[in-house]
C-alpha cells in the first residue's frame, strides 16, 4: 500500500503547493495591482478555476499523509508524514476561513456596481497575507511528504 500511497501523496500535495506558488508569484501581485472594479473581476474570474483540484489535493494529502503515518514503515516516514499531515490540515483551516469566505463574497459582487464603501470593504489586505502562509504551509509539507517518500526508499 505505501508504494502506491506516498507516490499519490507527494503527486496531490506537489500540485496543492505548486497552485498556491503559482498564485504568490503571478496571480496575487496581478490582484493587488488592479483599481478595484478590475480587481473584483479578476478575483471572481480566479476563485473559480480551482474548484474541485484544490480541495481534492489537499484533503487527499491529509488524509494520505495520516493513513501513511499509520500504516506506513520507519520512524522517520511515519514522523513526516504526520508533520505534512498537520502542515496540510493548517492550511486547509486556513482556506476554509480565511480565503473561501473571500472568495465567495467577491464572486456576488457586480464589479461595475460596487458597493460604496468597498474601499472600507476591500479583502485584499486581509486576503493576501493568508494566502501567503497558506501557500508557504502547503510548500512546506511538500518538502516533508518529499523528505518522507525519500526515506521510504
């Protein structure tokens, strides 16, 4: 079961981390650049493209890097996976609470009838630093389900 478990593992959380390192380096300074009529366009255009893949990598990371921390053989494949387990479970918290939320709100707003206030309602000084450590925690149990599958062999 590990030879086909921590391979699936490593390929889900490779490409969690490598989405969210993907929006660190082109999708959010795109995002914090724009006027906010575009901004909310943008956004609402890309908090779409990532449902199902991204809620399918992570919780499939989690719940490989617990049945292989479980099941799995040595000491130190089993102590990194849990490591990447929590580091998984981490970010999942955090975009369920943090980024989704965000998410959903801008995709309901018009972008050429924005709210009054949406300069006091602008997520992107909230959004942007979450997404940050979301993106630096999926890259880190990547380096540990990496660390893991190497000590597998």
């Amino acid at each position: 079961m590990t030879a086909l478990l921590a391979p699936l593992v490593v390929l889900l959380n490779g490409l969690a981390a490598g989405v969210l390192l993907g929006t660190q380096l082109g999708g959010w300074p795109l995002l914090a650049a724009l006027p906010p009529d575009r901004y909310v366009h943008a956004h609402a255009f890309f908090a779409t493209r990532y449902d199902p893949l991204m809620p399918i990598c992570l919780v499939g990371t989690l719940a490989g890097d617990l049945a292989l921390a479980a099941g799995g053989s040595g000491t130190a494949a089993r102590l990194l996976c849990l490591a990447a387990a929590a580091l998984a479970a981490v970010t999942i918290a955090i975009s369920l609470t943090k980024n989704v939320p965000v998410n959903k709100w801008i995709q309901g707003i018009d972008p050429d009838n924005l709210p009054e206030n949406f300069a006091d309602l602008d997520p992107r000084a909230v959004w942007g630093p979450w997404n940050r450590r979301r993106s630096l925690l999926a890259i880190l149990a990547f380096v540990a389900n990496c660390a893991a599958l190497a000590a597998l062999l």
